[in-house]
C-alpha cells in the first residue's frame, strides 16, 4: 500500500463575479434603506441646525451645531428654532429662548431690564447686555397677553436680537416652532441644555 498517497485538498466554492447590474441593484437598496433611516432619524430624534449671527450670544456663538427635536411642548427658558416664512426680513428659520406661553401676560422695563410674567418678575441668568449699544426696546405695546397659540421668544443678546419684541415677528404662532434645542457642541464642547431656572 502506498503510504505516499495524500487525499485531495478539499475545494472551496469561489464565489461567481457579481454582475454589475446585481452591484447597481445592491447600492440602490442601501441607499433606500440609509434614506429612511434618515427620515426616521430626523423626524423621530432630531435635525441638526447651524447658528447664524450673534442674538443668542454669549449662550450659543454663529456656527455652533445644534440637534433639534420634535416638540412634545414647550417650557419657559427653552432654545427654540422658529420659521416664520410670512416674517420678512426675518423668513429664514432663527434660533431664541422662550420667555412666555399662550395666555401669560409680558412686561418688561427697559430702564432696568426687569422681565414680569403674569406680574412676576423672573430672573434671567442668560441674558446679556451689550453695554456697547443702544437698548433695543419694543415696537409693541406692553404689557402684552399672548394668545392661545402664541408665545414670547427673545435672544439672549438683548440689545442684539430680533425677536418678538419687533412687529415683524411679534408674538410667535406655536406652529412656527420647528423644535427644541436639546443639545449642541459649542464653544464650551458638547453641551446639554436644561431648564435655565432649576
């Protein structure tokens, strides 16, 4: 008996070369499927917006990013994204800080900077004078009660911000609010932002 005879090496199963069709028909079916990831993604957890300008100075800075989600509702104090399209000049989507909700009544005295809702005087650790410019006061009349589906929106930026305080935004429809800022990378990193008053 011949004890030189190997068994023949097992063979392994080449795949065949995929077709190029096959290839097309691949890469469109990930592409579909990272396209309703997508739109999951962003209309379940949030969209990414861009700061522009410096209203919401020193609180966010032009070019930081921000995730916005969904509202499930809105709390005094929140960074909100606003599109007015019926605004202009200001009919591009900006970034501000809800002072007030349907039904509360707004007051502020320029001469000493003194927010009152509802006859209460609220402090504001976010806000921030530019001593450098002219008070930016209000075209509308105050005190003013908001309606039922409006609310009062500012910039941190006080002398710095087109908000809700000029009459070509004014008092801002809830409809409007494309979301909440929930967390962003800043100057300061990434930050997570919460309730301004706790």
């Amino acid at each position: 008996m011949n004890q030189n005879l190997r068994p023949d090496p097992p063979t392994e199963d080449v795949p065949a070369p995929r077709s190029p069709l096959r290839i097309l028909a691949d890469a469109a079916e990930m592409l579909g499927f990272a396209t309703v990831l997508l739109t999951l993604v962003f209309s379940f957890l949030g969209r990414l917006t861009v700061v522009e300008g410096s209203s919401m100075h020193p609180t966010l800075e032009p070019g930081d990013r921000l995730v916005v989600c969904p509202l499930a509702d809105i709390a005094p104090g929140d960074i909100v994204i606003v599109h007015r399209i019926d605004a202009a000049p200001y009919s591009r989507p900006i970034v501000k800080r809800v002072i007030a909700l349907p039904g509360q009544t707004v007051d502020i005295d320029f001469d000493t900077w003194t927010l009152t809702i509802d006859g209460a005087v609220i402090e504001e650790p976010y806000r921030w004078l530019d001593p450098d410019r002219e008070t930016l006061g209000c075209d509308l009349p105050l005190p003013l009660t908001l309606g039922e589906h409006e609310i009062f929106v500012m910039g941190d930026n006080r002398n710095g911000s087109a908000d809700s305080r000029r009459h070509e935004l004014g008092p801002i429809d809830t409809r409007a609010v494309v979301g909440r800022a929930a967390f962003g990378m800043t100057k300061d990193g990434l930050t997570v932002f919460t309730d301004p008053f706790r």
